[in-house]
C-alpha cells in the first residue's frame, strides 16, 4: 500500500440505543471494541497514517487510543451532524496527506477485513476512479443504500430506501459505509455537500453524487462476505455480533486441530493463538493477548486474560490475567491470580 494513502476512521456515535455510557464505537466484540477491531484491519492492509474522527464522549475514544496506539490522530465533531459533516472535521488530516487515496470507514463495523480493504483499493486504483465504494451482497437489503450499476458495471448511484423505486429496491446489492477517495477529489467536494434533507445532516453520499455528477469515474467493489456491513445499534445486535464472530473463531481453531468436545461457555477471543494437541474444555473463556502452547488442557471454568501458558500446562477452575505459566505446570484449582502462576510440579 503506498506510504502517501491514509484512512479516516469515523467513531463519534452516541449509539443511544446501546443505552451504555460509553461511545457507541467502544463496545465490545468478544471482550474486544469494535473501534479495535476496525483499526486492526486498516493496519493489516497497509494503512499506516490514520484518523479518528471522535464526538460522544471522546474522552474515552481517546484514552483508547493513547493506550492502542499514540500516534493516531483525532478530529473532533462536537455536533453529530452525519457523515460528511465527521469527515469535513478531518480536512486538515486531509490536507496533509494530499497526493494520495483516503479510506474512509465506520468504526462500529467490525467484520470489514484487510483483503476487501485491499481488493477495493486494487479496483480504485487500476480503474483511476475518483471514488470507489466498498459494497456487499446481502439477502435482506431493507433499509440499506442500493447500489446502482450501469451498462460497463460502474457505480451510477447510490439510492437510497426511501427513494428507491420498485425496481430499485430489488437491488442487494448495497453500499457498506466504506470509501475510497482520491484525496484531491474529497477535498474538493466537501464544502459542496448540503444538507437540504429531513435531517438536516451532511452525508458522505453526496459526496459520491457530486462527483459521479461532474463526469468524474465511480466504482464499487463488492466485500468476500455480506458480513462485512454487519454493525450493531443496540445489545440484541451487538449479541448477533457476537454469536457470528464466536462461531468462525471456534471454526478455524477446530480447523487447525483445536479439540473442543462441548462447545458449552467456550469463547475464544480474535487476537488469542493456541498451538497443537489443545483441549479446550466447557467454561474456558480466552482473551486478550492470551497464547497457548502446545499439549495443554484448559477448563473446565477457566478464564485467562492477557496470559502466555507454556507447553503441557494444565488449568482447572483458573482465573488469571496477564500470568506466565511456565511449561510443565499445573495451576492449583480455584486459583485467582495476576502475574506468576501459583502451580504445582507436575
């Protein structure tokens, strides 16, 4: 990816129906923000600089990010006034990083991944669009922009659902949240957006209207999976979250050899890594930065944060976080620890 690209990640949702205190971007997914979860796959393609774009208690966003990384910038938007009004506070990140191609994003969706970030760069780029939109094919497009192709397969609009027509809204094929932009182009269109709408608000939409609508080149580039979209309003959502990132997490570590006889209170977190010969007993619950090493038995009922287990361990009934299990180690039942782990010689 090259060095001159950035992205502006748009975190400043309140999330009302969460109804938590805390941004709508910061709750979690497998004990992980979903905000994380976004970054995490903007770095693993390629995209180094980087700007969150904060409002409802920024305070915490903030702090987030001092901890997860310090030099991502932040732009603040002291009143949530859509999409193109957040990016219109980024401008000066903007401008500094002029000559190349911007990805813009949601934070709150969690399940875009490095390869459609990168499959849709590798379309904006090869096609010479001014904009490329990152869409998906879902089987219940209710509510979703549709994305509207012409005769060569560019993006000829974005419609909306209160707009579509009949037709339109058999379309499902639609728009995920996710832009790139040539970043002169953006620039010179963003003090164009209005707000001549229901709501009042400035989005991000317009944006790509504006420019398909001056002749200059739209695309879309279709996501791997419908899931790609998935963000979460409120807790019964967020639960769906959940369930779908439990479920491929488990599936993979099954894949690679993980036993997991009964699947009973079993969560593994995203950034977890366990080595060969494992099981995984009912109540285990993973998370963090924890790794496994190979020949262990974990559970039942054990909870491990931000843990390293060395080889052959054994851990029955065990809390622990941020503990170094040595290998060959069998942790006392019950035992609550934080730092080294109080074992017995096997």
């Amino acid at each position: 990816m090259p060095d001159q690209n950035c992205a502006v990640i748009l975190a400043a949702g309140e999330g009302k129906r969460m109804k938590r205190d805390r941004p709508k971007a910061l709750a979690a997914v497998l004990f992980k923000p979903m905000l994380e979860w976004v970054l995490d796959s903007v770095k693993a393609a390629g995209i180094w600089h980087l700007c969150v774009v904060t409002g409802y208690l920024h305070e915490q966003v903030e702090q987030f990010l001092q901890k997860y990384d310090p030099g991502i910038c932040t732009a603040f938007q002291p009143q949530r006034r859509g999409t193109g009004h957040a990016v219109r506070m980024a401008a000066d990140f903007l401008r500094s990083n002029a000559g190349g191609n911007v990805l813009i994003l949601n934070g709150d969706s969690p399940f875009l991944s490095p390869e459609d970030i990168q499959a849709a760069y590798k379309t904006h780029r090869e096609s010479g669009n001014a904009v490329t939109v990152i869409s998906a094919q879902v089987m219940d497009p209710t509510g979703y922009g549709r994305i509207v192709r012409g005769q060569t397969g560019h993006l000829a609009a974005i419609v909306e659902q209160k707009d579509a027509s009949a037709q339109e809204r058999q379309i499902r094929e639609i728009n995920s949240g996710a832009y790139w932009f040539q970043n002169e182009n953006l620039l010179g269109i963003l003090s164009e957006i209005g707000n001549q709408n229901a709501q009042g608000e400035y989005y991000l939409t317009d944006a790509v209207r504006l420019l398909i609508e001056r002749g200059e080149k739209a695309g879309a580039c279709r996501a791997d999976s419908a899931e790609a979209v998935l963000g979460a309003n409120d807790c019964l959502q967020l639960a769906e979250l959940n369930r779908i990132a439990r479920g491929k997490i488990m599936a993979a570590h099954l894949l690679e050899g993980t036993e997991i006889p009964c699947g009973d209170g079993v969560i593994i977190g995203p950034d977890v890594s366990i080595g060969r010969n494992v099981t995984l007993l009912p109540g285990t619950i993973l998370r963090g930065k924890t790794s496994i090493g190979p020949n262990c038995v974990l559970g039942p009922n054990t909870v491990l944060t931000d843990c390293a287990v060395g080889r052959g361990s054994v851990l029955n009934s065990v809390q622990g976080n941020g503990c170094t299990i040595e290998p060959g180690q069998a942790v006392v039942p019950y035992t609550v620890m934080t730092g080294k782990a109080k074992t017995d010689k096997k």
